[in-house]
C-alpha cells in the first residue's frame, strides 16, 4: 500500500496548494478554498467534526481531479494518458478505497500519509517547489496544446511516476500545466 499512500500524499498536497480562494491565494488553480480553517475548512470541521481535515484534501482532490479531466478531454485519446490525478478504473479506484481507509482510520493526515509539506501551515511556494523537485534530476517535457508531455516511457513503479508527474509541475505555472505520460494499451 505504499505506493497508493505515495500518490495520496501527492495529490492531497497538490490539491491543497491548486486552490485559489484562500487569503493569500495559493497557486490558484481550481477555485476552491476548502481547507483553511477561515474558510471552507470551518464548514467542514462543523459538518464532520472527527475527519474534517481529510474531508478538506478530499474535497480540493475532488476539484483538482475535476480539472485535470478537462485538460485531458482537450487531448486526442484521454483514457491513455496518466496524470497525478487519473491512473486509470483500477487505480483511481485503489486510492479511492485508500483515503476512505485512512479517513476511517482516526490519523490525522500528516501522521497517515507522507506528507511533502505541511498543508496545515501557511501556503510556501518554495517549499512547494522543493519538494517536488527530483534531486539530481530535472523532468524532461514537452509542451503540447493542453499539458506537459514528459518524455520516455514512464517508470515501471507508480511511486516514481508519480513523483514526475509531481515534478513536472515545475516550473509552477498560472495555470495547471497538466503534465501526463501517455500510455499504449494497458496501464503500469
């Protein structure tokens, strides 16, 4: 289960840092504000006293995952590119079964998962950024109408997909860049 808490940790992490309605605006790209305590995160916390904090990620992952989908609809043949928000029926499903373990499980989210910054503290762009960089490594790219297309086959492991994945958000855009692999036939 690793690998699955692995891409939670991502993607919960870059949910949290997409929203754009919180004051100060993070990296605005879906408009949510669903986590900070001053705003979304209050309604929550009332509405599930006992797992508001992964019904805040939970719900920016739902946003994120919204967008992602029409960056990839805007693409020729969707259903075979990976993003690190869709990894095909199975997958997506896992991590799905994965949060609702972990939502049930009573931790709080930095102590169940492998958090790379503390989405409970104020939003660090920097930070963000250093711990989405591969060390020693850039993400090769290309830019294509939509997203980011990394180059090569992606890697066998789905921790290491998604840590590219994550790090080619870089550099941080105005808007989500969409960085994918695109898969022929069966998905890793």
């Amino acid at each position: 289960m690793s690998e699955l808490d692995s891409i939670l940790a991502l993607q919960l992490t870059i949910a949290w840092a997409g929203e754009g309605l919180p004051d100060p605006k993070r990296l605005d790209w879906w408009e949510t504000d669903l986590v900070d305590p001053d705003g979304g995160g209050d309604l929550l916390s009332r509405l599930f006293p006992r797992t508001h904090r992964w019904a805040s990620l939970e719900a920016a992952r739902q946003a994120a995952i919204r967008v992602d989908l029409k960056a990839r609809q805007r693409m020729a043949r969707p259903d075979e590119l990976r993003t690190l928000f869709f990894w095909g029926f199975e997958t997506d499903e896992a991590l799905r079964d994965r949060l609702r373990f972990h939502k049930g499980n009573g931790k709080d989210p930095k102590d169940a998962l492998p958090m790379p910054v503390d989405v409970s503290a104020d939003f660090d762009r920097t930070d963000l950024e250093d711990a989405l960089r591969l060390p020693g490594r850039e993400v090769d790219f290309k830019l294509v109408p939509g997203g980011r297309e990394l180059k090569g086959p992606p890697p066998g492991s789905m921790d290491m997909m998604a840590k590219r994945l994550a790090a080619a958000l870089l550099p941080l855009a105005s808007d989500y860049p969409a960085p994918f692999f695109r898969i022929e036939g069966k998905a890793p």
